[in-house]
C-alpha cells in the first residue's frame, strides 16, 4: 500500500478508536461515580533511510530521510479529579475528598459476597442490608475498616434496634441504639 494512505487509514482507525471513548463518556455522563476517559494519540514507527550519494568535491554525502508510520491511540487514561459532592441527606450516601491515587485513596474497598473478591469503586450511594450490614445496591459489601486497618463487625444487641448511624468526615462511625 501506498505509504501516504496507509497513515491516512491508521489516523482515521485511531479517530474511530477517540470517538468510542467519547461515545462512553456521553453514556455515562449520569452513572454514579464514573469517571471520563481520555484518548491520547502516538505516532508510530518511523522509518530511517540513509541515502548516501556520491562525493561532490571530496565530501560525502549521508543523508537521512524519516518516515511516519501514522498514528495510534498510545494509552487511553481516566480523570481522576475530584468530582462534585452533593448532600443527599442519606446517612449512607458516602463521598470520598481527595485525589484517587494508588495507594493514595480515594476509592471504596467492596467485597463480593459470593467469592469473597476485593473490588474498589468511587460509587458511595450505599444501602443497609436485612442483616444490617452497609451494600450497595448490587449486594457487594463495604468493608469497614477501624484506624489500623482491620475489619470492623457491627453487630446489635439482641432486643437492639438501630435508631440512626453518623459518618463523619474523618470516616468514624457513630450509632444510636435504642
């Protein structure tokens, strides 16, 4: 194929490929907790050609010409910034401040019921489950983690009814039992 149209067909397949992130970014402009992706476009292999040609007057003559190879998606990366907190008036609707960097926070730790499977998300809309522990809406449990790190069970007193349950901003815990 022709050098020039095969950068013409990688630049139209790498547009293609930015026009479906954009397509799942309007999707999902109303799901909970999602997060914008972001398209970021390389340029592929160049191609180096020595042409060395004949001495003119003693001097050689080396020159090198560069071709492109077109262009691809080289990464597709996620915005992480903090997005808007809105005050529900939920006890369990939950936000997270911050930056969600590895190891920086910034996510929900959830546990599949089934196998057990750590997942992390940015969604906050919680539930309180027949058994009182805090779901989200698909079931998968939120891990409540006391200021080392370890599991924290919150059981009721038999007789015990939860009248009301406070998270502060610092993430502790409070409960009214009658």
């Amino acid at each position: 194929m022709i050098p020039s149209l095969q950068n013409g067909v990688s630049a139209l397949k790498s547009f293609a490929e930015g026009l479906q992130v954009l397509s799942n970014n309007i999707a999902n402009v109303n799901s909970l907790g999602y997060k914008s992706a972001r398209a970021n476009y390389t340029d592929t292999f160049y191609l180096h050609k020595n042409d060395p040609s004949f001495a003119v007057a003693g001097q050689t003559n080396n020159t090198t010409q560069d071709y492109g190879g077109g262009v691809k998606v080289g990464a597709l990366s996620s915005n992480f910034n903090q997005g808007v907190i809105e005050n529900t008036g939920l006890d369990l609707d939950l936000a997270i401040e911050g930056e969600a960097l590895p190891n920086g926070g910034g996510f929900f730790e959830l546990l599949d019921p089934v196998s057990g499977d750590r997942f992390y998300s940015r969604v906050g809309a919680f539930e309180s489950s027949s058994d009182g522990q805090i779901v989200t809406r698909d079931e998968f449990r939120y891990q409540l983690l006391d200021i080392n790190g370890n599991p924290v069970a919150i059981g009721l007193e038999e007789g015990e009814d939860l009248l009301a349950r406070r998270i502060d901003e610092s993430g502790k815990l409070s409960l009214i039992v009658s």
